[in-house]
C-alpha cells in the first residue's frame, strides 16, 4: 500500500513510514494510494463471516502486501477482541454500538489497531519508541489501554489537571507498566503546546525516538471503516432489503471518512449521515459550499465540538475532480444535520421513552439526524453509531431520564484503584528535564 499527501500526490510512502510519522512533513494528510473494491464474493459470504473473520479480509485487501497474512490476522483478531453488536430501534433504525471495548468508546478500534501496527513496524528498531499524547480526556483512555504493554513502545500522555472526569483520570492513570501519565497545572491547550514544542526539539528527537498517537494517524482511520461492514452484514442476516445509510456523529469526521474508505470498497452504502451538534462546519459547506472553520462551542455531546474538522482536507480530497464542483459530488453522498443542545436532550429523553434504549448525548444527535433524513427518504435502513456507552457522559444522561444508570464493571472497578500521575507545571523545560532523564 502506498500513501500520498493530500498536500502533495505526487510524494507516495509506505504504509509503515506513514503509520510511524503520522503526519505528512507538508502538513497535509496521508490517503491511501488506491482503493479497490472487494471482490463480489464477499458481499455474497459475508453473512457467514464473524466480525474478526470480516476484518481480516477488508485490512488484508487494503494493506496485505505490507505485512505477511499470519501477523496481519493475528493483529487484527487482538486488537478487536470485543463485540459490536447491532439493535433494532424499530423496522427502519438500528443502533451499532461501538462501545464495547475497554475505554467505551469507538476510539478502541483505532486505537488498538494502531498500536499493534506500531508495534509490529517498531520491532525491528533496537531503541524504544515514546508516543506521546496531550488529551482533554477520551482519546487518552482509548490510547493508554490500546498502547498497554506494547513491546517496545513507552507511552507519555499529559492532561490537565481537574479538567477530566474522575473516571477518565483513573483510566490515564491506573495502567502502570509502559504507561505514564503526567498532570499538568494548566490547560489542555497547554498540554498540546508542550508535546507540540517536544516534536519541534531537533536535541531531543536526536536522544529519544518521539513519535505521536494522532487522531489523524491513518492506522486510525483504516480500522474505522470495518464496522461499517459488520452492520451490513447484520442487517443482512436480519433479511434487511433496503438501502443502507449510516448516521455518523460527527467532530473531526474521521469515523466519517471511514465510512466513504467503506463504500469505495465496495459497501453499498446509499448515504452518509454527518449528525453534528452545533459546532455545524461541515453540514454548512454541505448547504452553501462554503468552509468556515469556527471556534468551538462547548454542548452535552463534547467529543464532537471541533471548530476546524481535521479529516475535511481529506473529504475534499476523496471528492475532487478538476471539472466538478466538490461540494456538489460530497453533497450526493454526504448529508449534513445539526442539533443543539436542547434537541439533544429531548432526543435522549425520547430514544429511552419509545423504545426503552438507553442512548449517550452524541448517539442522540445521531438519532435526530436520522429522523430528519427519514423524512426525505423514508424508505431506507439507517443505522446509528453509538459511538460511546452512556454512563461515559453518567451526568447529563442521569438527569435527563431522572434515573440512575450503570456504569459497567470494566470502568466502575477502576475507581478503587491507585491513581499514579506524576505532576508537572506548564513549563516546557521541566518536562525536558524530566523525559530527558526518566528511567523508562
Ligand atoms: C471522538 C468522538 C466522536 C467524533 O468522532 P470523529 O471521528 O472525530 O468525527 C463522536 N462521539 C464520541 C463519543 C467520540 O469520542
């Protein structure tokens, strides 16, 4: 597989230089190359296919020359040891709940996927590998337990400190063995700009190998788009025979992207849902054609409140063609919705009062999109994604529905355990005095 720059098409790489650099040096985005459709007889077995056995052929398609078949399949069977499994709302909605991993959220499949490709492509390398990651919370979780015990790999995640939850801290920073959480006096912003700064260290980069966990890391990407199969294929077994549409809710769009890697595979898929709350850039250019990245608003559905989607440049990407206008072709494939936080609300309240389904606030806005959709085209399957459990956003759902609900027993027992951050201030010579010399 062979990757281009969405800066630059011309300057192809490998698999595993993208993978390890992450980015681009001309800050675009990395694509994959060529994107061929999988052979009929797929679609045909599909039914017969478990999710791992689907994975395997989709990433062997995609990325089979760059690593023998056997550690592909095994990588692949690791890093998606959990289910996803699909629940009808009603004859013409269901819900694909992607948050059965151990962060309960669909940043699992990434990140699982990615570290074990990392660690397959480092382990030739005699020196370790550091990733290091700034999080506001959720991306975090998902990258210290998809990184966790990687050989070779030693995983630095900085947070602000009081600005996550109490459960999200604890999944930072109760690991232990190659994860090591530094709480930072400051703010998210001030955790990225210390990451930023050790990046550009030219004296560091030559002492440590550094390298990033990225949310735009195409090892991320690429995993995304295999449930897109496995919801086809249960609503297949379920004798489903309309066209299938997927409703996406959406902050950066790479969950987004995925979907259409999916379709030019060959998924039939007949619309994308872009359900985003009012942090609206996307769905606006849908309307107007115009892209005006904005500051982000704070809502109820916070993972989705990105003012400058980073995954666009690769949207616009996957629909230019000289003559047309990219707009209009994203248009046929792609429809935009936004909800505000009342809606939002309003929406879980009625998710739970008809069909007695407990949803979190961005499923929610993934709901009310398919709702609107419906009413232009009625007579389609849509499916959900419910990209996170509900007790990860326990507040705002518990007040909602005036109930209480249940945390699962992989987050609740995380609470009792020692938390283990080392605490750090804003300043970037103390981190580098630290890395510098930490005994990892
Ligand atoms: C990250 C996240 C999203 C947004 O996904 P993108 O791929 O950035 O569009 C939606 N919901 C939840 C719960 C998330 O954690």
């Amino acid at each position: 597989m062979q990757l281009y720059s969405t800066k630059n098409k011309k300057s192809l790489v490998s698999l595993k230089e993208a993978v390890m650099k992450g980015l681009p040096d001309d800050n675009g985005l990395f694509m994959p190359e060529n994107i061929q459709p999988l052979p009929d007889h797929f679609f045909k077995d599909i039914t017969q296919m478990s999710f791992v056995e689907i994975a395997q052929t989709v990433v062997t398609h995609l990325i089979g020359e760059d690593i023998p078949t056997s550690a592909l399949n095994q990588l692949v069977a690791e890093a998606f040891n959990f289910s996803v499994p699909l629940v009808p709302l009603n004859e013409k909605i269901s819900v694909l709940e992607l948050f059965h991993g151990p962060s309960l959220a669909f940043k699992d499949f990434g990140a699982r996927f990615m570290a074990r490709l990392m660690g397959y492509f480092n382990q030739a390398e005699k020196e370790r590998l550091i990733i290091l990651v700034a999080t506001s919370g959720d991306t975090g979780g998902a990258v210290a337990s998809g990184f966790f015990k990687t050989p070779g790999i030693e995983v630095v995640i900085l947070y602000p400190s009081g600005k996550v939850s109490p459960l999200q801290e604890k999944q930072l920073t109760t690991l232990g063995h190659n994860i090591t959480a530094l709480e930072i006096d400051g703010t998210f912003d001030d955790c990225q700009a210390i990451v930023k700064k050790a990046f550009l260290d030219n004296e560091l980069n030559n002492q440590l190998r550094l390298s990033s966990a990225n949310s735009i890391n195409i090892a991320r990407l690429i995993p995304q788009s295999l449930y897109y199969f496995e919801a086809f294929k249960q609503l297949k077994i379920a004798g489903n025979t309309l066209p299938v549409v997927f409703s996406v809710p959406s902050g950066n769009f790479g969950n987004l992207t995925a979907g259409i890697l999916a379709k030019k595979m060959g998924l039939p898929i007949e619309h994308m849902i872009a359900a985003t709350n009012i942090n609206d850039i996307v769905p606006n250019y849908l309307k107007t054609g115009q892209y005006e990245a904005k500051t982000s608003v704070r809502t109820i559905s916070n993972a989705m409140d990105v003012g400058n989607p980073s995954n666009f440049a690769r949207l616009k990407d996957l629909y230019q063609k000289a003559s047309c206008n990219t707009c209009d072709m994203m248009g046929e494939d792609i429809k935009g919705f936004s909800f505000d936080d009342d809606q939002t609300r309003k929406a879980v309240k009625e998710i739970y009062d008809k069909f007695q389904y407990i949803m979190d606030p961005h499923g929610a806005v993934g709901y009310l999109a398919t709702k609107e959709y419906q009413q232009a085209y009625p007579e389609t399957a849509s499916v959900i994604l419910e990209t996170a459990h509900p007790s990860k956003f326990i507040e705002d759902v518990e007040d909602i529905l005036e109930r209480k609900i249940e945390i699962p027993e992989r987050l609740a027992k995380l609470a009792s355990e020692p938390k283990s951050a080392i605490r750090m201030s804003t300043d970037y010579n103390e981190f580098r005095d630290w890395i510098k010399n930490y005994d990892f």
